[in-house]
C-alpha cells in the first residue's frame, strides 16, 4: 500500500506537539529504565561472551548457558494503546558445573492493568539435546510451569517447548520452537499447540538485529523485533516493539537488559 508522505513543513509541525499524555508517560518509563540499568551496571561489562535470542524475546534459541554460567534478564514491557498496562519480568538462569547439560532458571513476572497488579513465579528447566558446531545445530528440551501468588487458583499452566536454532553463518542464526502449552483462562483449561520462528543477525560486532513471530494453534499471534546493543561483553541491552495479529492488534515496546556471569 503506498502511504501519503507528508511535506517536511508539515512533519516539522507535528513535532512540535506534545505527545498524548499515556504515551509521554511510557516513554519517560522506558527511557528511565534504560538510563538506570546501563548506569548500574555497565561498570560490570568488562568480561565473558554476550548470546543472542532469550531476553524479553519469546522464541527461544536452542543454547543454553556453559558449565559454571550465569545470566540475569530484566525487562520492562508497556502497551502503546493503554498506558494502564505494564509488567516487568525478571529471569535468573544458571547452569552448574555439577549438572553441566541443564540450565535452571525462574521468572517472577508482575503484571498491571487497570490498577490491578498480579505476581507469577514460573520455574524452568532447560535440557541440552545436541550441540553440534560443526554443523551449525543446536537442540534442546525446554519447560516450565507457572504460579499466581494472589489467586485462590495459584496454578496458572505448563508449556514444554523443543527450540532449534541453525547457525548457517557466524553472524546469522535461525531460530524455530514447537511445543505444547497447558493454560487456565477464567477457570477454564486449554491445551495448545505452539509455535515460533526467529532470526537474529549481526550487523556489526556491537549490534544484533532479531526479529520474530510466534503463535498458539487457535490462540494468539504476535510479532517482535528490535535491536540488541552488546556493551562490552556482559552485558546486552534491548529495545522491541510488538504487535498481536489477532483481536486488537495491540502494539506494546519493551525495554530490557541481559547481564552474564
């Protein structure tokens, strides 16, 4: 569809408005964000390697972190429609030296909307299957099952998820996820089908460019994409927009960071 290119006059008005104020807010929300976690810990950024895929990002890469590794996400997600929705998610993951092919790890999760806050707890687990450099493929066994600490019915599901990622370059890498997922919604249980492709590319040594689109078989469809800055080794910073293909198609941006230990 061609779209209506306005003259530079006209786009030199515009910017002299001010934004609507829910999407002030949420601006000054994720720039705050930012300022605050490269502030904190960019002193930390010294060492190490930096991965690609995990993150606020939803397909999952078929890696898991080296024996004796740790790694700490933190993001901060909000809908451009309603500025009354926002969560932010923290996931610590590590893997042993004593259990070198599991990675475990846990998100707490605490959501808004409308005033209303709800705290999840998700452990997980993530099994090494194949790893084959020379080759390009790594494959894993990932699940996880999550909690509602502040609902009478704190179980909330399950997902099992088999994440395969080809590596047909050292700067591009494939990404594709197949699973199963078990939900409660408003006391109802359903099963279903799951399903993600990704693609991450570096353009430059600093700087990964990751895009993906992921779905239940008769559920949601979304999309996400953005940039991820490495600075120095540790540390990853993250800036996504995302959109669901269904119902409203409601957009949110995401704000994140990745520290490795």
């Amino acid at each position: 569809m061609t779209q209506h290119r306005p003259h530079r006059s006209s786009r030199s008005h515009a910017w002299g408005h001010a934004l609507p104020a829910a999407k002030s807010r949420m601006l000054k929300r994720n720039l705050l964000f930012l300022a605050i976690t490269a502030s904190a810990t960019a002193a930390l950024a010294l060492c190490s390697k930096a991965q690609a895929a995990g993150g606020a990002y939803v397909v999952d890469n078929g890696g898991i972190n080296a024996p004796g590794e740790c790694n700490v996400d933190l993001w901060y997600r909000s809908n451009r429609q309603q500025g009354s929705e926002h969560g932010t998610v923290l996931v610590p993951a590590c893997t042993f030296r004593q259990l070198p092919g599991i990675q475990l790890g846990a998100a707490l999760q605490r959501q808004y909307a409308d005033d209303h806050g709800e705290t999840q707890v998700s452990p997980q687990v993530k099994l090494a299957l194949l790893d084959r450099e020379d080759l390009g493929l790594q494959l894993a066994l990932a699940g996880s099952v999550h909690w509602a600490l502040n609902r009478n019915h704190s179980f909330d599901g399950g997902d099992l998820n088999l994440p395969l990622t080809f590596s047909p370059s050292d700067r591009l890498h494939l990404n594709l996820n197949a699973g199963w997922s078990h939900a409660y919604d408003d006391g109802q249980q359903h099963h279903r089908w799951t399903w993600g492709t990704g693609v991450e590319y570096d353009l430059l040594q600093n700087l990964t460019l990751i895009a993906e689109r992921y779905g239940q078989r008769g559920g949601e469809q979304a999309w996400q994409a953005g940039p991820r800055l490495h600075i120095g080794h540790d540390l990853d910073l993250d800036l996504l927009l995302g959109q669901h293909l269904t119902d409203q198609r409601d957009r949110w941006l995401t704000t994140g960071a990745t520290l490795r230990f």
